[in-house]
C-alpha cells in the first residue's frame, strides 16, 4: 500500500549557537521520539533510527536566516505528543504561534501546535489521526 503523505529523507537547518540549539531541539523533540542519532563537532542528526532532521553549526557561507518562509512541521502520532511537544518547546525558550488545537481548514482531523525557535525558525507538530 503506498504511504499517504510523501517522506523526505532529511533537512538541515544552520544556527548560530549549536549547543543551545541542541538544549532546545532535545527537549522539544523529545515528546515526539526522536533523539540524536549521530553527531558530529558542528553537526546533529535527530531521528529514530535514521537522522531525518540536522542542526549544523553556522558560518559565514551557510549563515542562519530564519523567518524567511522555513517552516518546520514534525509528524506526531498522537495529539498528547503534539501538546508535549508546544509544551517543551515553550519551556525551553521558543515563543508561541499558535497553540495545540484543531486546524479543520487543513483537513477535520489535523491537530497541530506551532512555535518560533529561539533562532526564529517556525516549527510545528501534527498529529493527523483522531482523537483516541
């Protein structure tokens, strides 16, 4: 049966500062399972098994330019994960855009929680199932 929603194999994001990049991301990932996976001195691979989203360490060819139409959105398997992850994410110093909640314009049963990272970049969770 051929999968739903299409995959991508993995995106990367530059940041100014990796090391509080990477407090933030280990928090706010956490509810959703991922973790590091690999890791390298200017680079942070999260996934489950795979490295499916990289931090890396920003420098003058690949500096960080967030707020420019990035948006970020992790898959959750269940609306508790999506509200976990908004709450991480607003414990851990990222500012709200838009609480976790119903978003019918997208589809009835899209549940989503967004928020800007402390480097500006727009991040969200989604859960696409019903409420169990």
């Amino acid at each position: 049966m051929p999968r739903p929603y299409a995959t991508l194999d993995h995106l990367s994001i530059p940041v100014a500062d990796l090391d509080a990049a990477r407090r933030f991301y280990d928090a706010t990932l956490a509810p959703l399972g991922l973790k590091i996976v690999k890791e390298f001195p200017d680079a942070l691979g999260y996934g489950v098994t795979h490295p499916v989203f990289w931090l890396h360490r920003a420098n003058e060819a690949r500096r960080a330019r967030p707020g420019l139409g990035l948006h970020l959105c992790f898959g959750a398997e269940s609306r508790e994960q999506v509200r976990r992850f908004h709450a991480a994410a607003l414990a851990h110093g990222a500012r709200d855009n838009g609480a976790p909640g119903l978003r019918p314009h997208y589809h009835a049963d899209y549940y989503g929680a967004f928020a800007f990272d402390p480097e500006g970049y727009k991040i969200e969770a989604a859960c696409h199932a019903k409420e169990a």
